[in-house]
C-alpha cells in the first residue's frame, strides 16, 4: 500500500499576494512597467545618460533629435536626453522625502486626532483647515519668494501642505476603527493606548494611504515642474524637467522638441502612478478585490 503525497501550493506573502494582483491587472502591470523604469533611470542616471547634463557645447547647440543626442540639444549645447534621465532623479528626490514625510506626521496627528479626546480632535482640524486654505501654488510662490529657490525649500513646502490630506485619511480611519469589536476587546484586556495604536490601527491604514500616495507623487513632481519652469525651484543649472519645458516654451517656434522632452516625461509619471495607485486600491479593498476573483 503506497501513500500518496498531496503537494499544497505554499501560501504566498502579503507582499507577494499585492504582486499578484498586479500584474494580474493589466492598467496595474502597465502602471508597475512604468514606474519601474522612470525609477530605475533616475537611480542609474549616471550610467545612462550619454552626456553631462550640465555640460555646455556651444557649437552643438539648437540641435534637431539625431543619433548621437537622441532628443536634440538646447539653447547651450547640452544634451537633452542627458537632462531628461537626470531631471528624474531630481523629481523623485522631492516626490519621495515629501510624501514620506507627510505620511509619517500626517499618520501621527491623524491618529491622535481620531483616537484622542474632543478638544485635541478640534485644534488638529484646525490646524488641518488653515493649512488647507493657502492655494497650494501660492503659498509655495510666497514662500520660495521668501527664502529663495532651492531643493529643500520646495521639499519642505509640498510636506508641509500635503500633511492635512494624510492627517483627515488616518483621522477619519481612526474613528471608524476605535468603535470596532477587536479594539474594544483589546480596550477590555487592558491593552494600552500605544499598543493599539501601533499593533491594530496603523497596519489598518497604511494600506489606504499607500493608495493615496501613489496619486499623490505625480501631483508634487508636476508641483515641482512648475516652480522650476516659473524659475521659482531648483536652481539653474541643475536639470529639472519643469525648467526644460521654460527652456522648451521660449524656443518653441525653433526647436519643438525640448517641449516635446519636457513634456513626456511628467505625462509617464501621471499615468504609470495613477494605473499602479488604481491597482493598488482594487487590492486594498476588500470589497473589489473579491470582484476580481482570484
């Protein structure tokens, strides 16, 4: 008498299970596609980029797209492909800083806002609202006019007006989660407040805020794009993919083709970002995760 050995199939990680779905979706694998390549261009733009970005030839100036720069030269002679792949660098060295760390305080004031007493609740929200009431555009203007162009005052200005859509997520979250029947069990147990917080309500909202930050990074690289192209964000001559689009618009009638670079590149961070923020969200809900079958 022989046994037969039943193999099951080796359950798959959380992570593993996110990728799944993915690429299971095909607006979720094109979103990953193209993600995974503008962030793989900007962490190996050395490599990639054939020319200094910032190095100027002046005989090779105002040149059409051609074999040797495969999308032109601008108005100094520097390489445009060279600044395309380097400019994806500087979008996500404020992309990345900027939504971590509007998460991080966001998460923190809007669980103790959600979970705190009335009062603490109501200054929080207060804080949220004035924050919210400076067009964000303008107070970036105002700012920047203040203290001058540079990275990290367009970083710290993007956090600093990003925090309130975080906070009002994880708030309103928290408040739904406080009421639920394994947090009140755990209340019962003589659990404290620290380890609810940490053990059952910020694994519960991080998903959701993954979602939302996935929309959110074009939002802050396009911010980006437009205080450099309005000359107010990183400093010359540092490539930024807003100022190869003022340098685009002023030569537009002569050489289309750096509006053309600047363009594509910010149109691919909008959609790889939103179709892999979409999937995300089909993943992270349970109720259209089970739509979609398994």
């Amino acid at each position: 008498m022989t046994d037969t050995a039943v193999s099951l199939p080796k359950p798959r990680s959380e992570l593993g299970e996110i990728f799944h779905h993915l690429v299971r979706d095909p607006l979720g694998l094109a979103g990953l596609i193209i993600v995974t390549l503008i962030v793989a261009s900007a962490l190996f733009a050395p490599w990639i980029a054939p020319y200094d970005p910032i190095a100027m030839n002046i005989p090779d100036r105002l040149q059409s797209p051609n074999l040797t720069h495969l999308m032109g030269t601008d108005q100094i002679g520097r390489d445009t492909f060279s600044r395309v792949i380097w400019g994806g660098r500087v979008a996500l060295q404020v992309a990345l800083p900027t939504i971590a760390g509007a998460i991080a305080i966001g998460l923190i004031l809007g669980m103790i806002a959600g979970y705190g007493p009335k009062w603490l609740d109501n200054l929080i929200v207060l804080f949220f609202d004035t924050v919210r009431s400076f067009p964000t555009v303008m107070f970036a203007l105002a700012v920047v006019a203040l203290v001058g162009p540079s990275l990290n005052t367009v970083i710290l200005v993007i956090m600093v007006t990003s925090i309130p859509t975080y906070g009002r997520v994880v708030r309103t979250l928290t408040q739904s989660l406080k009421e639920a029947e394994f947090i009140t069990a755990e209340k019962s147990l003589g659990a404290s407040t620290a380890r609810i917080m940490t053990i059952h309500i910020v694994p519960n909202v991080l998903g959701p805020l993954a979602v939302l930050a996935a929309m959110d990074i074009p939002t802050v690289v396009g911010l980006e794009a437009g205080l450099s192209f309005l000359g107010m964000g990183v400093k010359p001559p540092t490539p930024s993919w807003g100022s190869l689009l003022n340098d685009g618009y002023s030569l537009i009638r002569n050489t289309p083709w750096l509006i053309v670079a600047g363009g594509i590149p910010l149109i691919l961070t909008t959609l790889g970002f939103t179709f892999l923020g979409e999937a995300l969200r089909d993943v992270v809900d349970p109720k259209l995760r089970g739509k979609g079958g398994k």
